[in-house]
C-alpha cells in the first residue's frame, strides 16, 4: 500500500488554490519551517461569504494536500461555517492520513481560521472563542484533553491522568466506546496536555 | 515509466551473479550446517566458502568472521558484546554524533545500564576531529565506535589516526563500514581496527546477510544465546542462502569495485558540479573530497525534502531525504543537525546514494528534470516567496505558533 491514499496523492500533485490574493481580507499562517512544515492561507471574504481561497505551503506531501483540500472546503462556506471545518474534518475529506502526518501536517484548517480570524478582527469583530480544535478543553476545563492518535481529534473528556481529579465512572464508559469518527474507526486514545491559554 | 533507482544506501539491486549462487539453497540445498549427515555437509561447506569469501574482502582471517542477519545486528553485537566482556575493565565508550542509529541506541541501552557514553561532536564537514577523541579518552575507557564514512553525507573519516589513538588508550575501536564496503576497498589490518561491520544488502548482495569482524583475541560476549553456530557467539540457524550470496558478493567486489567506484564517482562529480548550475539556492552537505563515491547529498533552500522525494518518485527517481517530514521521527536527520545544517534549510535536503546500475543517462536526465521539481514546490513556497519579495530568510516565520516545544509524539526507534 503506498503511503499515502490516492486523493493526498492527488491533491498533493494537482493541487487548488496554490497561490496569494494580493487584496486579500484576511491572512493567516501556522507552521514553522523548523518542523518542516508552514503554510499561508489567504481569504477574500464578500456578505459573509468565503468567496477566494489561496495558500502557500512549505511542507511534505500530506501538509501540500491538506492546503489544497482545505480551500476547497472552506470556498463557498459562510464564514462561521468555514470556521468550523476542523483538521480532522479535512483528514477525512483526504481519506485519512498516516498517523504521524496528523499532528504537523494537518494545520490546513488552523491556517484557514487564523485568515478567518484576522479578516473579522480586521472588521472589528471581537473573537470570543478563537480556540482550534486541537486546542478544546475537557470538559472539567482542565486543560487536559485526549486526542485520537491516528486522526488528531480531540475527545473533550479528562484523561485518566487529569491532574484536577474528575474521573468519574460515568467518564470513563463514555471513554471506553468513544470514537473520534475518524476513517480508521479508532477508539484508540492518548492523553495530551496542552498549556492552557 | 523507467525507474532510476537513486537510494542505494538504502538497499540494492541483487546482482543476478548473487541470485544465481543463491538459489540451489534455497531449493535443493536446504540443510542444517550442523547436522552431519551428508545434506548438512553440503550447507557446511557452503558456509565455509563463504566464510572465507567474506574474510578475505576485508582481509581477515576466516575464525574472525561472525555471520549476523544485517548491519543493525553487526553495531550491535560490537558494542554491547564488547561492553558485556569488558566491563570489568572499564563503564566508559565513545562514540560520535553521527553514527547510525543501531550505534547510538546501543551506546543508549548501555547507558542505561550504567556505562558512560561519551558522544564525540563533528564539524560541518562531518569529521571527527582527533583533538576531541584525545580529550575523549580515559582510563576507564572500553570502547571507540566511529564510523569508517557517513551514509547520508558520505563524509569518510580518518580512521586510521583514530584508531593509534585509542589504541594507544589500550582501548578497542570499532567501525561501522556498512555502507563503505564494496565501493572502497577494506582492509582491516591497515586500519587497525579491532572490529568492523559490514552487511551484504548494501553491495549487490541479499538482505539478511552481515557480518562482524573480531579481531582474533578480542573478547565479545554473545548477544543471541543457545547455539554452536558461529563459534557459540551467534547462536541461531545460519541463513545460508543469503550467506551464500553475500560471499558471491565480496568476490564480485573485490574483483570488480576499483573499476566500478570510478565510474560511479563520475555520476557523482557531475550531479555535483551540475545541480547548482541548474538550480539556485542548493547548498551541498558532507565533505568535497573525503567523501564516498557514490553520495550526493545537497539541502534544496526554501522547499521540503519529502514533498519533493514525492515528485522525484513520481518522474521515476527513487531518491531518499534526511527532512522531518520523510522520517517516521519526524526529525531532522540527526547527522544534518550533527553538521550545523540550518533546521528550515536542511528540511529540503536530497540524498542521491548512486550505484554500479546507475549510468550517466540516468544522471542526465536527473538534471533535467529536477529544476523543474524544484521550482514547482518553490512556487507554492511561502518561505520562497518571502525571501523574493524582501530578500530575506524567514527562519522563523511570525504567527508560528507550532514552536520546538510542539510534541510530534517522536518515536526514533
């Protein structure tokens, strides 16, 4: 089996979008070429309506694909809706990435949000909650989140090893069966703390 | 689509001359060597050809031959089978910064245990400097396992002055020759080492194959336990065809190698002296003459190594590279980071590892059509695009909110 699914491979050698918008709205950016992997997203925005999307991305195949699939995604969308495609959302789009491409590679839709983000604070719309799915407290608001190994996405329930304590037996079923929904239908979890903000 | 197989550090083509010695022992010969009966025997002295074969490619006698399944096995076997036995004379080992990694993990695994590991640094061509081995040294110390060449920048390291030195420590020094045999001749007493691995899948030979040599009176203590094979010290059924082939192997490089490097080290003068002149912005790692004859290591500026392997793959050039992104530890190769390769540089870089199979057709239309790869990926660039637009690098772009401290659930083993 190749490394990557055939869609990656496609988005990947044919990728949309590649490019800038020089009049662009908003402009965001993730990454840092020290990890390997940057990506610049650019977003014309017209009654609310993502109307253009372009990126430049510096990285290895599945960071180029899930640029390309990103805008994609989030052409067309109001702009709520395209701040609610998530990374994990575009890994299924992509037909699943290896599990070690899902943390750094999979930063199309933070990028795509930071753009988002800065076109309505551009406007002078106050962000209440500018977190990112890769971000998401568990629900005690204890920082600590599990996060789906193969797929990256988070499973806002505290982790066994929560610092502030709440493992309820409750919490802990809902562990056992929970799915992130991602393509490999994984219950498989790790804990990750993530500083809180 | 022609494949044009550039990742010979990697693996290599079987040379049908192998395959051929191999195949009755995998068909009709398939007996135990240590069985005495008379389909045993037939293995038996297989083993011996081989055996000798193989002692003779590095010009060792036959009883300092130790027959092992790969070169990973070979580092290992010599540095714990060398700590084990000399413990008692001393917890300290030296190795450097850019050996592979069944060295560094090994010398990791006996720090655990309590030994000293000492990890000499190299400078940005890739050399150890002796100064620092001298410094290095102590009384304590058992073992120096430094590598003969460098299979990623193809940096070939003075082992002889190394080794006086730790020989006149009264220290044992291993080398890592895996991926120098079969393109420079080895000969084990001119370099004074007192054990040397080397493995068969890297010249033309089948996987499964190294072997470690021991200098005959050199105390090693087995790593596989409960077995007569190899003189007790590797226990476990000896693969005999790959053994088989990997002798085949060091007689067809003995024969045939001086001729074989010189051409190989033309395709490598030419995609060296050629690939900047087509494309701007590449930096060439390693060192410009002690280096192997068959490596090409460059970082490309601005774009990443696997999107462009990826490319390479896609136009029929199987190529390898040290990114972040290319490895499953999602770091950048450690020998790059050894050498003071800058990170965001050193993520685009191209190891082209070459071989007899390979032609000067090859590398011709290598060049031709990799400029085009480059610019591509440049392109869509926003590192490039950057450095156009204000003529600076953007080492570490604003907004980058995935800092070093970003766990990519790195794993190296």
């Amino acid at each position: 089996m190749p490394f990557y699914s055939e869609k990656v491979m496609d988005h990947f050698s044919n990728p949309r979008n590649v490019g800038e918008i020089k009049d662009a709205d908003g402009v965001g950016e993730v990454g840092n070429p020290v990890c390997g992997d940057m990506m610049t997203f650019y977003v014309k925005v017209k009654d609310d309506i993502v109307t253009d999307i372009k990126f430049k991305t510096f990285g290895c195949g599945a960071a180029i694909a899930v640029s390309s699939m990103v805008s994609e995604m989030g052409k067309g969308k109001s702009v709520a809706d395209a701040m609610k495609i998530t990374n994990a959302n575009v890994a299924l789009e992509l037909g699943g990435l290896p599990p070690n491409k899902m943390h750094c590679s999979n930063l199309g839709a933070d990028a795509l949000h930071k753009a988002l983000e800065d076109y309505l604070t551009k406007k002078g719309v106050k962000i209440k909650n500018n977190k990112t799915e890769n971000q998401a407290d568990c629900n005690c608001g204890c920082g600590e989140v599990e996060i789906c190994k193969p797929c990256g996405t988070p499973i806002t329930e505290c982790a066994d090893d929560c610092s502030c304590g709440c493992k309820s037996e409750e919490s802990k079923q809902q562990k056992s069966v929970s799915s992130c929904g991602c393509s490999y239908g994984c219950t498989e979890v790790e804990s990750k703390t993530k500083a809180k903000k | 689509m022609q494949i044009t197989y550039f990742d010979n550090n990697s693996a290599t083509q079987l040379d049908p001359r192998v395959l051929e010695a191999m195949v009755p022992f995998l068909k009709e010969n398939y007996g135990n060597p240590q069985n005495m009966h008379s389909v045993g025997a037939v293995a038996k002295d297989a083993l011996d050809i081989a055996r000798k074969s193989v002692a003779d490619f590095i010009g060792a006698k036959v009883g300092e031959i130790y027959f092992v399944s790969c070169g990973s096995e070979a580092n290992n076997f010599a540095i714990k089978g060398v700590a084990d036995a000399n413990a008692h004379k001393g917890k300290h080992i030296i190795v450097s910064a850019i050996e592979h990694f069944s060295v560094l993990y090994a010398a990791r695994r006996l720090e655990k245990i309590g030994f000293e590991v000492t990890i000499l640094p190299v400078n940005q061509l890739g050399e150890v400097n002796s100064n620092d081995l001298k410094v290095a040294l102590r009384k304590d110390t058992i073992l120096v396992s430094i590598q003969t060449a460098n299979t990623e920048i193809g940096t070939i390291q003075n082992i002889k002055e190394l080794v006086l030195l730790t020989k006149a420590n009264g220290s044992l020094f291993h080398t890592d020759a895996v991926c120098v045999a079969g393109l420079i001749p080895i000969d084990v007493n001119d370099l004074g080492v007192d054990l040397l691995s080397f493995s068969a899948s890297q010249f033309h030979g089948p996987k499964g194959a190294a072997a470690l040599y021991v200098k005959k009176g050199t105390r090693v203590t087995p790593q596989i336990d409960g077995g007569v094979q190899e003189e007790g010290r590797r226990a476990g059924l000896e693969n005999i065809p790959s053994i088989v082939g990997f002798g085949v192997a060091c007689e067809l490089a003995k024969n045939e190698m001086i001729k074989n490097s010189a051409s190989i080290k033309e395709l490598r003068d030419k995609l060296i002296e050629e690939l900047p002149k087509k494309v701007e912005y590449v930096y060439l790692n390693g060192h410009t003459s002690n280096r192997m004859p068959n490596n090409v290591n460059f970082s490309i500026e601005f774009i990443e190594g696997e999107a462009m392997m990826l490319l390479l793959d896609s136009k029929g050039f199987m190529v390898s590279s040290g990114s972040a992104c290319a490895s499953k530890a999602l770091k950048m190769s450690h020998v790059l980071t050894a050498i003071g390769a800058d990170p965001a540089v050193g993520q685009g870089s191209l190891l082209i590892a070459l071989s007899k199979y390979n032609t000067m057709a090859d590398v011709d239309r290598f060049l031709l059509e990799f400029p085009a790869i480059v610019k591509r990926l440049r392109e869509m660039s926003p590192l490039y695009d950057h450095f156009i637009k204000t003529g600076e690098r953007q080492v570490a772009g604003p907004g980058t909110d995935y800092g070093h401290e970003h766990d990519h659930n790195h794993n190296e083993e």
